[in-house]
C-alpha cells in the first residue's frame, strides 16, 4: 500500500516525538499497523519483539493431556472442575477452548461399498412423519418402509403407530407387493426386532421370529451404531420424505396408503438403479423377482390380540375407545381381536360381538341389540340412556334440558317428547327447533314442536307420518282390511228419504 509523503512524515514524528506505540498511531491515522511497521523498518528502526507470555493452563497441561488419553471422550466441563481443584484460575469458556485444541482427534473409518445378490437382502426401518389428529386422539403418523438392497424397490406403508401388529403387516404387505420374500431382513435394534443385546449375545423378540420362521427368512440386525450397514433404508426414508411427502395433500390414511403404492409403482420405479444406471428399478426389480422366496400357502396372522376386562358397564376398553358387548358380559375376562377394520370380541373361540373400529379417543361404538335388551330389564336405566341418545344426537338439547330443570320441569316427560320429535323430523330440524325454542325462553318440547311446525308449513311439506306401536309382533303384524265404503252410500240414501218423507 502506497502512502504519502506526509502520512509517512506523521508516522515517524508520532513515533518519535510523541513516543506512541505501533497500534496508538495505526488507530489514530486509520492505516493497518503493518503499515506503520513497514515506515519504521525503512525508516532503520528494528522491529520490537515480544515476549510471548505462558498461558495460565500451561502448568496444567501435563495432567491435562496425560486425562485425555486415557479419557478421550471425558466432557471438557468435568475436566475443567478437577483443574480447578488443582488450583486452575482461569473462565470456563476459554478452558473449553483450549481443550478443544488439544484433545485427540479420532482417526477417520473408511467404508467399504456393500454389494449384494439378487433376492438376497431387504433392509427395514420405521419413518416418523407428524401426527394425525382423528377427533380428539392425536397418534402418530409412522411409515413402514422396505427397500430390496439390490435393486432398491421400495415398498412404503403409512400406520397410525409402530407397535408389533403394525409392523408384522407392513412385512406381509410388502411381502405380497414384492410377490415373494429376501432371504434376509436387516433392521436396526428396534424393540419390535430385539428386545436386548448385550456385545453380541442378542435376544430377538419371539413374535418376529415366529413370523420370520413361517416366511422362512433370518432376520438380522445391524451393528450398534453401524448406521451405513442400512443406508439404504435410510436413503430411501429421505427419498419418500423429499419426493412423495413433501406438500402432499390426502384425505384419510386409506387415501394416503393409495397414492404410496401408486407412487412406489411409479416414480420410484422408473428411477434410475444406483447398482446399474443405465437401468431402472422397475427393470432391475424384474431380474430380481426370480431370485426371491416364494411364498408360504397359508399367511401369517397379523391380528392385534388382547385380553381386557369388562366393568360394570358392559363395554370393553380397546385403543382408547369402548365397544360394547351383551350385558350377560359384564364382570368377565374377554378377547379383543382387531385388525386395521374391524374388532371382534371372543369369550374363549366364541364371537360374542363385532364393530368396526375406531381410531378416534374416547368414542362409545355400540350396537343397538346390546343397549335394548339392558335397558328393558333396567327400567330405571330409560331415562339416562334417552338423555345421552339425544345429547349425542343434538348436543344443544343438554342447554335446553339444564334450563328445564332449573324451572323444574320433569326432565322424564321432557326428553321422551323431545326423543319422539327426535324421531319424527331428524337431528337437523330437531336442532333448529331448540334453537329457536331457546332464543324464546321457552325449554319445553311444545315450543319446539310449534318452531317444527312453523318451518315445515313454510316449505309446504306434509305432516310427518308416525305410528307409536306397541313392542308386539301380533299388533305390528296384524293386517287391516279396508271395509267396502258401499253400505256407507245405502244409509245416506235411507237417510235422505226419510228426510223426503217428514
């Protein structure tokens, strides 16, 4: 950098006048201080030397590198603690620093690039992606992913938890999908593939080796923290969060589960093969397939089984919801089994009741035939089970029903009317109805009726038709006959003569 004559004038007449050190005159006339050194050397003054001063962790440093060697992975805040009972004066922070400069750096592995056979090796692993919120239960969206390790077809399944069942079937699926079985399943130490290790003693968890057994393939897991061992799993997780998730739209998880296979069928297939390049997973899958396991006549089942008991109500708890069961039940040991539709209920090998099943939380699925025949033998039960009948059909109606008991109506008399307009004009019109009763002042079943009525006369409809019978087939099943109108027309003409005649 060239500077002026006066600049380098100032320089000299600072440094030796004014005795102002290298720095006081580089701050000073904003110039770099090597400037101001170079004016000195050429100026035949020579250049100050510094004694470097001994940092206050050198008398330290013995013990210090002498506990790294033997504790190479020893926390830089324990280390400072027992420095500083040795007498260690300096801040945390710039220990920290220091210690980073001389803890011994591990050498770095090399990896060597696993190859497979064909149809020999599938590699699986779970994927987390968010939660889905079904009602009030909030569950986990997870991803089954299988990826041949040869070919590197993938198969993908999306469940709403990774317990054992859901695991078991995404094999079976994937299985299907593939049409046939790898001679090895390489997982990672999940607790659905083992459920302790110690070195290399490994205890599988028996329900896998039972489905591994009749699929006829050794499941293998990979080394503790040998994360490469099952890169391509890996891979293909961050390829399905990238390329299929990633601002994708869907309505249920059976849609979800649609456009997976679909996707899997498709661009996941047609991409190019990292084995060979030229070619495409499709057409390396299709070498592939002939190579696999067939398989077995008879498949695994995947049900999810589990021995609840049943309370005084006669409900069974299954995955946060009820399902009821014949109240002769109650007090017992039963057996859930469920797959991802429907929940079957067993005392012993006998089904005593099925429903379709829920993955909401806290929902009561019934069937009409349990409820009835508890509630006839308990008369007194009518009252609460009509209450909860038409709350949960028109929860508006526990406003009306509160506001009728503070003016002490019968709350009985009230809901069975409210339970018959129920079932005359539906949940809908039943809802307008209260509304409109309630913005009246008015919480009593002969408001809503005339609000009922009031809408239906302005839409010109006709009056519901509704015929309260009695519970007995010789009634329901009696068939009337019309009578023949005739005779009607003979009195009217007796009467209009006798009428002539008078």
């Amino acid at each position: 950098m060239a500077i002026s004559d006066e600049l380098e004038a100032s320089i000299l007449r600072y440094y030796h006048v004014e005795k102002w050190r290298v720095g006081t005159i580089a701050r000073q006339l904003h110039v770099h201080h090597s400037v101001v050194r170079r004016v000195l050397s050429q100026a035949g003054i020579p250049k100050a030397k510094f004694t470097k001063r001994e940092s206050i962790v050198t008398p330290f440093l013995s013990f210090v590198l002498e506990t790294l060697t033997k504790y190479p992975k020893l926390a830089a805040s324990r280390l400072y603690e027992m420095v500083r009972q040795r007498g260690y004066g300096g801040g945390v922070d710039h220990f920290r620093h220091l210690i980073l400069l001389h803890r011994p750096r591990p050498f770095a592995e090399a990896y060597l690039r696993l190859r497979t056979l064909p149809g020999e090796q599938a590699q699986v692993d779970w994927g987390h992606f968010g939660y889905v919120d079904i009602g009030k239960a909030r569950r986990p969206l997870m991803a089954f992913v299988m990826v041949l390790s040869y070919s590197r077809k993938i198969f993908l399944r999306f469940y709403l938890n990774q317990q054992m069942a859901n695991f078991l079937r995404g094999h079976e699926a994937a299985f299907n999908a593939y049409n046939g079985v790898p001679r090895v399943c390489l997982y990672d130490n999940l607790k659905s593939a083992v459920l302790e290790r110690r070195g290399d003693a490994i205890r599988f968890h028996p329900t896998l080796l039972e489905f591994a057994a009749h699929y006829r393939y050794e499941p293998r897991p990979v080394a503790v923290a040998r994360g490469n061992e099952k890169g391509r799993v890996e891979r293909a997780i961050r390829y399905v969060r990238d390329s299929f998730f990633a601002a994708r739209t869907w309505k249920n998880i059976d849609d979800l589960n649609d456009q997976a296979t679909e996707w899997c069928n498709g661009l996941a297939a047609n991409r190019p093969c990292p084995e060979e390049t030229t070619l495409s997973v499709r057409d390396v899958f299709f070498k592939e397939q002939s190579h696999l396991l067939k398989l077995p006549d008879n498949p695994y089942s995947t049900h999810e089984r589990e021995e609840v008991n049943v309370g005084k109500t006669p409900y069974v708890r299954f995955d946060l919801n009820d399902y009821s069961v014949p109240h002769q039940y109650v007090r017992r040991v039963l057996t859930v089994c469920s797959t991802l539709d429907t929940v079957s209920i067993l005392e012993g090998g006998s089904l005593i009741a099925e429903h379709k099943r829920s993955f909401e939380k806290g929902k009561q699925i019934e069937q009409e035939a349990h409820i009835a025949e508890l509630t006839a033998r308990k008369k007194e039960a009518r009252k609460h089970r009509g209450q909860d009948r038409l709350v949960r059909a028109v929860p508006l109606a526990q406003t009306l029903l509160i506001q009728a008991a503070e003016r002490g109506y019968s709350l009985g008399i009230i809901t069975a009317n409210l339970l018959k307009l129920l079932d005359r004009y539906g949940s809908a019109e039943l809802e307008a109805g209260i509304t409109e009763a309630l913005s009246h002042k008015a919480p009593h079943p002969n408001a809503v009726r005339l609000s009922l009525e009031k809408r239906r006369e302005a839409r010109h409809l006709l009056p519901p038709i509704h015929l309260d019978l009695p519970d007995d087939a010789r009634v329901r099943d009696l068939v009337v006959r019309p009578h023949d109108l005739e005779s009607y027309d003979q009195l009217q003409t007796i009467a209009e003569e006798k009428d002539h005649e008078e």
